[in-house]
C-alpha cells in the first residue's frame, strides 16, 4: 500500500509539472496586470494634479494679478525651465513653485527690486527700477540705509518721476500698475499709511495714463474687488482709482503734470477741491473737482442744480474759460480736464474764471424749472436784449407797433425784476431800453416813459422771479431770441469790397444781419447747410467757407471771422440736434 501511495504522488507532481509546461507562466501576466494598474493609477494623478492646477487662486479669478503674473512676470531661468518641463516630477514641484514663489511675486515688498516685474528691454530697466523706489518713498517703505541716498525724493518728487517716466515710456505703464498692485496687496509695512499712500498713488496714475490691452482686464478686476470689499479700510480709495481708470479709457488722460497743491492734497487723503464756477449775472457756485473730473461732469452737475436732466438738453450748456485780456472765447471741451485748464493758467499766472452759461437755443424754455433755471437764462438774455442785439428796426426806423409794446412792457418787467417797488422815472429808461430804441429820434423818452407806466401796474403784481420769467417768455418770441452773435466780414458787391455783418445763429438757420438794423441779408435754413471749412491764409488770417445748397446746385460763402472755430462748432451742433429731431419724428 505505501508503494501504491508514492507511486500514485509521483504520478501527481509528474501531472502538475506537465500542465505547468504547457500553460502560459502566471508570473508573466501578473506583471502585465501590475503595470497596467500602475498606468491607471498615473492617470489618475495626472488627472488630480491637473484639476488642483485649475483650482489654484491664479486661476479662479479672485486673484487677478497672480494669474497675470504666471503669464507676464518675469521669472527665473531655473524657473522658466521648470515652467517648461512636462514630467510628473516638475508638475509636483510647479505646483510649490505657483504657492510660494509666485504668490510672494505679487505680495507687498519692503526692499529693492532687482530686476523689472515685467519682462522689458535692458534699457528700461533703470527707469523701472527708479519707478518702484519712488512708489516706497513716497509709501515711506525706504529702509533706513536707504534713507540718506534718497533725501531729495519728497512726495512731490516722487509723483513727478512717476508720471515722466509713464508720459515719456508707455512701455513703463503696465510695469508702474504691477508695481502698485503688488505694494497694495498684503501689505505688511511698519509704516502706518503705506497701502493707504499706495493707493492714492494708484488713483493719481490712474488719471492720467491707461493701461496695454493685455493688463487691462485683469487691473480692472483687481480695482472693482477692492472698491467692493467694504472691509479694507482702502476702499473708497479703491473706488477713486476704479473711477479714475475709466475715465481715463474715456477721455484719455490729463495732459498737464498735477499742481504741488494737488499732489499734497492727494497725498493727505483731500481727493476733490472746492473750484468756484461762475453763473450768468456774477453768481457762483462751489462744485466739488476731483483730479479725473472733466468738463462735462461739471455740466452735468450745473445742469442738475438748474433741473436740466435729460441728455439732449444737457448738451446746449457749455463751460467757458474767461482769461483776463482774451477777447475772444470757446467753451471748454467736454472731455478736457478742468484742473489741467486751472493748472495750467496758475502756472502762468493768468487771472481766469470759469463760467457755465447757453450756448445753443434748440430746446424750448421751461416751465416747470426752479428759479434758479430761469435766473441763469434771463442773466444771459438781458445784457444782449439791452444792448440792442435781439431788435430789428426796418430801414433804420422805428420798429413795429407789437415790438414797441413788447418793449414797454419788458421795461416794466426789468424794473419789477430789480425788486423796486416804485414805478419807473424817466431817468431809469436808459437802463431798461435797449440802446438802439434810446438813440431813435422817434418815438421820444416822454412817449417811451408813459408806454412803460402804463405796462407798471401789471408788473409791479408779480414777484421779482416771475419778472425775470415773464421776460423771457416775451422775448422768446422775437425772431432773434436766443441766438449766438458773431463779427464776421464777406466779400460783396461788383468791386469784390469785404463788408461788415452780424452772423446769427439760432435754431431757425444762419442769418447774415445788417451790423446797424439786424435786417436779413442772407439765410441759410440748416437743411440747406452741406458743410463749413476753416480756412488760415499766409497772413494769419481765419476764413470760414461755408457750402450750401444741394447735390446738383452748390454755392460757397467766404466769411472772415476770428471766432471761426465757435461758428462751425455751433453749426454742427444745430445741425445734428435738427437730425436727431427728424430722426425721433420719423420713429415715432
């Protein structure tokens, strides 16, 4: 029996050694299987390590400057490889590159830079670096071996070296914004006002210089998180800058470097400043300016005061600038800088105001407007209907009968509007006639003073602000009411002699007036008008060819006029009001 059982194991083992022989080794194949688990499980990785990539903050959009400098700093070469390299192992240490390295890129720095944030040319990269010592002293980040180099660097001086540098080098704007965001981004400075200063530097750039194409979006993220943050102790500052920004995408910058009044402002938190403007009839109003306020802002703002509010109408008021010893004046640019208009004459010690008034009469006069509107507009109109520019007098004669009882009752009116409570003298009549009627041989003062005691007792019911109002309601129907008046000379006659001319402009066309009787001699209807042309001779001498008529029949007019420019302006304005009046007729 034992022979049988040790016969019958060896028969197994000879069996088991057989099928062993003839199958494929299992050793083999279990490999196989490892590596493919091993190539899923890298797989895997690849596929965390790369969602953990997207979820970092330079990718999630609450960190605009980090993921513009993992694209736009410059780095360094051993970085730049890492960058480059693909392998699993430079992944690993890419992601503890983009953590530490990195984000201390763009965190507040309390010493030099080495090398430019940006990747600039060599030659550049003096001034940057001269750029970033300005913004720390200015934030009073120089460290104490650093102080005695830069004794001379007062706030002034650094706001100025910034702002020649980014004037002369474009190419420095981006470089100065980086810069700023990273001195206002976890700022950790012993000084007290670093990050605040920093910002209202940020606020000074940001009015006067824009930004490339390519850093925009991600400063103006950067500017709209910080305005919205109502934790940061900086965030009305941060709003001046976003404020800014825009405005300066829209208007295009200031032009003139900011008054050492306006830098010190700026610096001790006063971002606006008090600037009086002037109204028709001497009053003024303080309006608030900032270092990014324009022109029209401050219309806008008049234009509220007075109950102007739609944009249409808004558009008929200007702002001047009144230069002691200028005869001539345009209105203000509505994309013009006012403190670069103010800067720039104190400079030059010229005596100026600035004064908000009408310049085109499309719109009708209001009736539901407070007084204030109709104060600024009867200011306006008196000092032109007194001095005899509103009155037609045919032939040189008298005027008609409805004008002289117009006239009367204006006197009247004019007397009641000065808060006088007594009926006019005759010696009062030179100040409420306008001068024309004064110098007619008829009618004479005796008749005038009896019309215009016969208009008192109607006037002396009202107040002196429906006076003012009455007034305007009866002028506006004079044909002149409302116009812009203008010195200009043509050529006429068979001797080609220039002659002298009032230009009317108001919302009926183009009037070429007699200069003594304001008779038409020439009228142009606005949809008669193809086009104006400003023309200079040899001499110096201004010319405005104006072409009327139609396609087929064309004709132009020469007109030497020294306001030239105001002409064409308010040509062009009459006529696109006109335009978009059809426009809106049409539609509806």
């Amino acid at each position: 029996m034992r022979e049988s059982r040790d016969s019958r194991d060896s028969r197994d083992e000879s069996e088991i050694m057989e099928r062993r022989q003839a199958s494929p080794i299992p050793r083999e194949r279990d490999r196989d299987r490892e590596r493919e688990r091993e190539r899923d499980r890298d797989r895997e990785r690849d596929m965390r390590e790369e969602r953990r990539d997207q979820s970092t903050p330079q990718h999630d959009g609450r960190h605009p400057l980090l993921q513009f400098a993992v694209d736009h700093f410059r780095q360094s070469p051993e970085l730049e490889i890492l960058k480059a390299d693909s392998s699993l192992k430079s992944k690993a240490k890419r992601n503890e590159w983009t953590w530490k390295a990195q984000t201390d890129v763009v965190k507040w720095q309390a010493t030099p830079l080495r090398a430019p944030l940006l990747r600039l040319p060599p030659a550049l990269a003096p001034p940057a670096l001269e750029c970033f010592t300005c913004i720390r002293a200015y934030c009073g980040d120089l460290t104490p071996p650093e102080r005695p180099l830069h004794q001379d660097l007062t706030e002034v001086k650094c706001v100025y070296t910034v702002l020649m540098h980014c004037h002369s080098v474009p190419e420095l704007r981006d470089e100065v914004y980086c810069q700023l965001m990273k001195q206002t981004t976890s700022n950790r400075s012993p000084a007290p006002d670093s990050c605040q200063r920093a910002w209202r530097l940020m606020s000074i750039l940001a009015a006067y210089f824009t930004c490339s194409d390519t850093l925009r979006p991600f400063l103006v993220e950067y500017l709209s998180a910080a305005a919205a943050d109502r934790r940061r102790p900086c965030q009305g500052t941060a709003a001046v800058c976003l404020a800014n920004l825009r405005k300066t995408l829209r208007c295009g910058g200031r032009k003139n470097v900011p008054s050492v009044e306006e830098v010190t402002a700026v610096s001790a938190g006063r971002s606006a400043r008090r600037q009086l403007y002037r109204l028709p009839g001497g009053a003024e109003r303080v309006v608030n300016t900032r270092c990014a306020t324009v022109v029209q802002d401050i219309v806008n703002e008049l234009c509220e005061l007075i109950g102007v509010t739609s944009e249409p109408e808004r558009a008929e008021f200007s702002l001047y600038c009144i230069v002691a010893g200028d005869a001539l004046t345009m209105p203000l640019a509505g994309d013009e800088y006012v403190l670069d208009v103010t800067t720039e004459l104190q400079r030059a010690h010229h005596p100026f105001y600035l004064i908000f008034c009408r310049s085109v009469w499309h719109h009708p006069l209001r009736t539901d407007a407070p007084p204030l509107y109709t104060e600024v507009l009867f200011n306006q109109v008196a000092p032109d209907y007194l001095e005899g520019l509103l009155l037609v007098l045919p032939n040189g004669g008298a005027p008609p009968a409805p004008v002289i009882r117009d006239a009367a009752l204006v006197a009247a009116l004019l007397h009641r509007a000065a808060a006088l409570p007594d009926a006019p003298h005759a010696r009062d009549l030179k100040f409420l006639l306008p001068k024309p009627l004064l110098a007619l041989r008829e009618p004479r003062a005796h008749a005038w003073h009896n019309w215009v005691a016969a208009e008192w007792p109607h006037a002396r019911a009202l107040s002196p602000a429906a006076a003012k109002a009455k007034v305007l309601q009866v002028l506006s129907r004079w044909a002149l009411f409302g116009s812009s008046f203008f010195a200009v000379r043509r050529v006429a006659g068979p001797a080609g002699e220039w002659r002298e001319h009032v230009l009317a402009l108001n919302r009926r066309g183009v009037h070429l007036l007699h200069p003594h009787t304001h008779e038409t001699d020439t009228h142009w209807p606005y949809a008669e008008l193809i086009s104006t042309r400003k023309v200079r001779s040899e001499d110096g001498t201004l010319f405005l060819d104006v072409k009327c008529g139609s396609l087929l029949q064309q004709r132009v007019t020469r007109l030497q006029a020294e306001q030239a420019h105001e002409v064409a302006r308010l040509v062009r304005q009459y006529v696109a009001l006109q335009r978009d009046q059809r426009h809106d007729s049409t539609g509806q």
